[in-house]
C-alpha cells in the first residue's frame, strides 16, 4: 500500500501543478460554472479518450495523461462548488485567489485519498487489474449516473443511490489510477499505451 500511495501522490502533484498553472493563466473563471457545467466538461475529456482508446489513433496532441489530469481537476472543480457555490453576492467569483482556492483543491484531494485507501483495503487493489480502457468507461458511467441526478434535481429525488459528491470522488480516483497505470506503461501520449 506504500507504494501505491506514493504513485497517488505523485499523480496528485501533477494535477495541482497543472490547476495551479492554469489559475495563474486563467483565474478562477471556472468559479462562474455550475455543478452541471463542469459534468459536461467531464464528459467531453471521458468521451475523447474514450474515442481514442477506440480509433487507437488521434489528429490533436493533446496526451490522455493530460485528459485524464483534466479529469481529476474538473472533479475536483465540481466538489467545490457543490461545497461552496457562488451566490449572487458575490459579484465576481472569478476573483477569487490562488491562495483561498488551493486549500479548497487540498481538501477535496484528501478526501478522495482517505476514499481510495478504504477501498483498496476492501476490494485488495483490483484496480491493478483493470484495463485503462474499462477505468474510462466507469468514469463515463459515473458521468452518465452524475447528469441523471441532476436533471433529477440535484439528487433531492433519489432513492436509493449515492449523492454527486461520492460520483464525483469516484471519478477522481479512477482517473488517478489511470495516470499510475499509465506511468506504469511509460506514458500515455499515444492511443496504444491507453488499451491495456
């Protein structure tokens, strides 16, 4: 388990360092997107790789390391928003710093670990086992259970099944085991190493 920890970690600060090159880029524009909106976005990156790991071939350079860390990012994203959505007092969301938005990244990252290491220790990392191409297809149904909830309004009609956060901390941690499983492979910029 300490090793897949450390390989979680290591994915983990890739992530951030990216989320925090794109703050410094962007600023925090994504702070304007509802919960839904950034579903979307999930689903978009899911579905290329998807369509990649399929066609085994892409035309954009863009890697499937660099999807799937959009993929923890964008989760990330809609856990704090779910968490701490933008009212409309707040007038420019969009302002919002580096510094009171990384200790909100942190905390959602911390608790997708602590998630992911009482899994492994049920299910014995069977993760390990899994080709990264059935990893993306959990993440799309978890995406398709996320858009279900929300066109049935937010989750206040379900039944039975867990909330968003959990489908969006699932999704985390799956795309996260597809960037070790990657590594592992040697990288993921081309549509051969995504397959197995």
């Amino acid at each position: 388990m300490s090793e897949t920890l450390k390989q979680y970690d290591d994915a983990v600060a890739k992530c951030r360092d990216v989320f925090v090159k794109k703050n410094a880029d962007y600023g925090a524009s994504w702070r304007i997107l509802r919960p839904s909106s950034l579903t979307d976005q999930l689903m978009i990156k899911a579905r290329r790789i998807r369509s990649i790991q399929e066609k085994k071939t892409q035309k954009v350079g863009d890697s499937i390391a660099g999807d799937f860390i959009g993929i923890v990012n964008y989760a990330v994203m809609a856990l704090i928003q779910l968490e701490h959505p933008v009212s409309e007092s707040e007038p420019h969301p969009e302002k919002a710093s580096l510094e009171e938005l990384l200790p909100l990244y942190e905390e959602q990252i911390n608790t997708a670990r602590t998630l992911m290491q009482a899994k492994n220790h049920d299910y014995g990392e069977a993760w390990r086992e899994m080709r990264i191409s059935s990893i993306t297809d959990l993440i799309l149904m978890k995406l398709l259970r996320l858009k279900q909830i929300e066109d049935n309004e937010g989750g206040k009609l379900l039944l039975i099944s867990e909330g968003p956060e959990s489908n969006y901390l699932d999704i985390i941690n799956y795309a996260i085991f597809a960037l070790i499983r990657l590594s592992e492979q040697g990288g993921g910029n081309s549509a051969s190493r995504t397959t197995d």
